[in-house]
C-alpha cells in the first residue's frame, strides 16, 4: 500500500513501476469501474422498464445482436475476385465497437418494431429471446464458414478483457458513461 501511494504521489522507487501504473493498469481500473456502473444501470432500467427482473440486453437480443455485429466485423476477412476485405485492417478497433453497437441496435429496433402491436411486456420478452435466437443461429453459421484462426479471435472478444485499454479510448468512452449515468441518475 505504501509503494502504491508513492506511485501516485510521484515517489516511486522505480520509474518503470510508475509507467507501468499510469499507462497500463489505471486505464484498465477506471475502464472496468465505468463498464460495470453502466452495465449495471442499464440492466436496473430495461428491468424497471419492463417490470420484469429477468429482463435484460441477452434476454431482448441486445448482447446477440452485438455479437453478431462483431462476427461480421472479425469473421469478414475473405477474398474475393483476388480482392481481400479486411475490416479489422481498415477500421482498427473502433470499428468493432462500430459493428458492436450496430448489430445491438438493429436488433432492439427490430425488436420494438415486432413489439410495437403487443401490449404485453411478457410478450415482449419472448420475441426479444426469439430475435437473441435468430441472430445467435447467424453467428453460428459466420463461423461455420470462417477460417479457424478468425474464429479464435471472435471467441477471444466473447470472452471480454481489458487488456488493450488505453488512455485513447477512455477518453472517448468515460465522458460516454458518465453522461449517460447522469441522464439515467436525472430521469429516474
């Protein structure tokens, strides 16, 4: 405890142990703290939304939809007509949160507008586990047809870590989260 405050106070006994905190584990923490805060309040919402507390982004297809976002994304790389599209070569990793946040909102729009006749919210729930359904049977198939090492670094994104987490992307993602937090905080 001790060496971790002269880290932050800028007495380290060794530089690298500084940078090594700085540059590598504090974006790491701060990203986690934010993600769980935002996972967290946005499940509290689609619970209270639906009066429902096994609602949930996997159980609208949300998390699918998602998932199949990113499949598409890393599983696209093919040649064809001796022409390679690569969209992890050209995008880099903000395409994938590109495709990510795509594929999730194509499916709840598709979900709210299959929902949009029912007045059930039970009813509601069954055809968002039915779209998680289709879109998951999608990624299935994606992979099927995928080369293998492709498909290990798709099932590497499911598995979520933090480890490529820099300063870069919580700048765009903090003010994000926390605004998001707040707007959440405001209308409750």
């Amino acid at each position: 405890m001790d060496e971790l405050l002269n880290i932050v106070s800028g007495k380290a006994s060794k530089k690298s142990w500084e940078y090594i905190f700085f540059n590598f584990r504090l974006p790491k923490a701060i990203t986690a703290i934010l993600t769980g805060a935002g996972i967290s309040v946005a499940g509290l919402q689609m619970q209270t939304l639906f009066k429902n507390p096994l609602a949930g982004p996997s159980v609208l297809g949300i998390s699918h939809g998602a998932s199949l976002g990113v499949a598409i994304f890393v599983l696209s790389s093919t040649t064809i007509f001796g022409i390679t599209t690569n969209f992890q070569e050209t995008m880099g990793s903000w395409g994938l949160v590109l495709f990510a946040v795509s594929g999730s909102f194509l499916v709840l729009l598709s979900v709210l507008f299959a929902s949009a006749r029912l007045s059930d919210s039970v009813t509601v729930l069954i055809v968002g586990l039915m779209f998680g359904f289709i879109t998951g049977a999608v990624v299935n198939i994606l992979q099927f047809f995928s080369d293998p090492e492709l498909i290990q670094n798709f099932l590497v994104w499911t598995f979520g870590s933090l480890a490529g987490v820099a300063w870069s992307q919580l700048q765009v993602m903090g003010p994000i989260i926390t605004l998001t937090l707040l707007l959440s905080l405001m209308y409750s």
